[in-house]
C-alpha cells in the first residue's frame, strides 16, 4: 500500500490507474491501523489495482476535497470516478466483493 503526502499525487494515481483503493485515515485512529494489514493482503490479491493511503492531518485539503467525515474512509475509484464508498462500519468483504466485481468489468 503506497502512503501519498500530497494531494496531487493522490489526484495523479487517481486518473492513471484503472481502479484505485484508496484509505483516508488519521493516524490517531485505530481502527485505520487495524485494517491496513488487510488492506495490504488484499493489495497482494489485486496486483492491478492501485492501493493507497493518505493521512489527512498530514494533508487537510483532503477533507474538503474527498468528503472524509468519518474515519476510516475507504473510497474505490474506478477509471478515475468514485465507484464504491465505506465510512466507519463496513467489512473487509464489502471492499472485497467492489473490487472484485470492477476487476470483473475492466480487466
């Protein structure tokens, strides 16, 4: 999973890559540690989807940008348009099953 500092990076991978996974944090939040080994593994299943990360204390314009109210965001671009959207309670499976079915549509 690549950590990107600046909001233009994040713009960049978001209209190069096919399908983007892309976890919004804060890293005073735990549940945003917990998950990013999953992310990681599911990074290793889905070598053509572009996993990253971004710390938006680090990068407030995210907030505004992204719409991030809760944490943790996960937003699931596809071909540079947000496809899949998961705040706060979700499952690692509702992540999954997006990807999946958008790897099942592009590639």
């Amino acid at each position: 999973m690549n950590p990107l500092n600046k909001i233009e990076e994040v713009k960049e991978v978001i209209s190069k890559e096919d399908i983007v996974v892309a976890l919004f944090s804060d890293l005073s939040c735990n549940v945003c540690l917990a998950i990013t080994p999953d992310l990681i593994q599911m990074a290793e299943e889905h070598p053509k989807v572009a996993f990253i990360s971004m710390d938006t204390e680090v990068v407030k314009a995210m907030v505004g940008e992204y719409l991030i109210f809760a944490y943790p965001t996960i937003i699931v671009f596809a071909q540079g348009k947000e496809s899949g959207r998961f705040e706060r309670l979700f499952s690692m499976m509702d992540i999954e099953e997006t990807v999946s079915r958008l790897e099942s549509f592009i590639f």
